[in-house]
C-alpha cells in the first residue's frame, strides 16, 4: 500500500499570502495525484488531479504540481474561504490512499 | 446537476449488519466507476471500496475486505455497500463519490454509521 505523507500537519498562513502544501508518496505515483479540500461539516470537494489540471470551477490561484512522489499545492492568494483541510490521494495503485490532511488556518 | 444521495446508515451493535444505498441522479451512471470513502469523527479521509463502471470489478481496502461487499444497480442509478462484522473502527460518515478515473468528481453528502452496544 502506498502511504502519502501531508506536510505540515497544520499551516497558519495571513489572508492574502501564499501558502504552499506538500504531499509525499512513499513510491512513484506518477501523476496520478488529486488535491480536495473539506470544509467543517461538508463532503470534500475536488480541486486538482492529474497532480496539475484544475477541476471545473475551481479558481486560478489553486496550482498544483509535482510527479512520481513529491507534489505541492499552492494558493497564490488566500481568501477567507480557502481556510479548511486539504487531503491528497494518489489513484495510480490499488488500494487507493490518501495523506492525513493538512489544516489551514487564519494566522 | 450531478446528486449522490447517500442512505442507510444509522446506530447498529458491534458484530452486526448495515447497508448503504447511493442514489445517483444527473448523469449516466453506467458510465462512470463510483467509490465509497469514510471518515471517521475528527479524523482524515478513508477509501474503502470501488466497483467499475460496469460492477465487472470490485475493490477493497485491506481494513473491510471480507467484511464489506460493494455492488451497483445500473438500473436503478443506485450504489451499495452491505457492511457486516461491524466494530467501533468502522464507526464513521460514509460517503459516496463519482470516479473520473480514480480521482473523485462528485461526492455526497454522506451518511453517518454508529456502531455500539
């Protein structure tokens, strides 16, 4: 089983800033990466899979990228509703895994 | 718009049976492989299970199988998972969620199993 590792666990970052979050597969996933982010009380929402390719409707300041077994995602800008958890999941082996999770916080 | 409504769950005894239902609406559901991914109070994201498009394959995390069985009525647009030998570690929201090729477009809102005596 491929474990992915999220870092930092936590991550207090100013609205307006850049934040940077990192996911770490313990073997080559190649680019077969998504990025979700859970808001308190919601079901998670895509963001990014391919490791780089947007999903619809979400905005421009969400970037991803990476391959094989280090990937970051950033947004260039927080707003106010960009604070909330991001998982990472590789889908290239079965079973499927996701990271711990990495909280984003208002600093 | 694409709806995953997730059913079923509830308070069920260590040791015993639950099904789920994922009814699926706005899309052709025998056209897409479909998940189910919990996550336990307080904690992180947890795939559990798979089934293709078609209900030809299916796969499990190593936590439920043998214990949980996933399946799909494409003609019913709905989605199971029959869960049995429940324990405290399998208490969580369950969730359903569209595949768009092992990563996850559309999720539900979930349902919530409680297992206790």
């Amino acid at each position: 089983e491929i474990v992915m590792t999220q870092s930092p666990a936590t991550l207090s970052v100013s609205p307006g800033e850049r934040a940077t979050l990192s996911c770490r597969a313990s073997q080559s996933v190649s680019s077969s990466l998504a990025w979700y982010q859970q808001k308190l009380g919601q079901a998670p929402r895509l963001l990014i899979y391919g490791a780089s390719t947007r999903a619809t409707g979400i905005p421009a300041r969400f970037s991803g990228s990476g391959s094989e077994t280090d990937f970051t995602l950033t947004i260039s800008s927080l707003q106010s509703e960009d604070f909330a958890i991001y998982y990472c999941q590789q889908y290239n082996n079965w079973p499927r895994t996701f990271g711990q999770g990495t909280k984003l916080e208002i600093k | 718009e694409v709806q995953l409504v997730e059913s079923g769950g509830g308070l069920v005894q260590p040791g015993g049976s639950l099904r789920l239902s994922c009814a699926a609406s706005g899309f052709t559901f025998s056209n897409y492989g479909v998940y189910w991914v919990r996550q336990a109070p307080g904690k992180g994201l947890e795939y559990v299970s798979a089934i293709t498009s078609s209900g030809d394959s299916t796969f499990y995390a190593n936590s439920v199988k043998g214990r949980f069985t996933i399946s799909r009525d494409n003609l019913k647009n709905t989605l199971y998972l029959q869960m049995g030998g429940l324990t405290t570690e399998d208490m969580a929201v369950y969730y359903c969620a569209r595949s768009g090729n092992g990563y996850l477009e559309y999720w539900g809102q979930g349902t919530l199993v409680t297992v206790s005596s």
